[in-house]
C-alpha cells in the first residue's frame, strides 16, 4: 500500500510539474463566444490546490471539492468492486452539478 502511495504521488507531481511548466489551455466558449463556461476556473483551481491554495482554490471554481470527492469515490469503487458507495457517489455528484451549475448562473448575473 506504501508503494502505491509513493508512485501516486509521483505521478502526481509529474503531470503537475508538466502543467506547470505549459500555458493553461483556452476557453474556448470564452474566446469565440466572450461568455464563460461551467468549467471555467477548474485548471487554475486545481493547480491552486497543487501549490496548497485551497481557500483561493475554492474561490476560483467552489465546486472543486466534491469534484475531487467525486472522482475519489468512482476510483475506490473501481477498484474495489465490492465497496457499497454507489449512493455516496448519486449524492455528491448531485451536489457537484448544482454547485457548478449555481456558479456558472452566478457569474453570468455579475
């Protein structure tokens, strides 16, 4: 278990190193359209978590959080096939979608 501890945080640190030394990729509804998407703030809010910025993470896109919960509880149920997390799983990612979708109305009001 150590072991996969160890590779997971190297490759983590490998596509955060490899982001970090790229440009963030464009908007493109923002570029073509001059209007925001949901997704907008995720990139920078996911390097703001890298760099341990996690109010301002926050701030830049809220739902970040129960994305990574999200994401964490499909992994674990991927793996371990018999972990009973489905409902888990129907709740956050209820809350992540009404997250994203409460920002993304918020930011077109302001």
């Amino acid at each position: 278990m150590i072991a996969l501890n160890k590779i997971v945080y190297i490759l983590f640190k490998a596509i955060f190193f490899i982001i970090d030394d790229l440009q963030m990729l464009p908007c493109i509804s923002k570029q073509i359209l001059n209007i925001t998407c949901p997704g907008c703030g995720l990139q920078r809010s996911v390097l703001l978590l890298y760099y341990k910025e996690f109010y301002k993470a926050f701030l830049m896109y809220p739902a970040i959080y129960f994305l990574l919960i999200l994401l964490i509880l499909i992994f674990l149920k991927t793996i371990f096939k018999k972990l009973k997390v489905q409902k888990s799983i129907n709740t956050i990612a209820i809350l992540t979608i009404s997250t994203i979708f409460i920002n993304y109305i918020i930011k077109l009001i302001l």
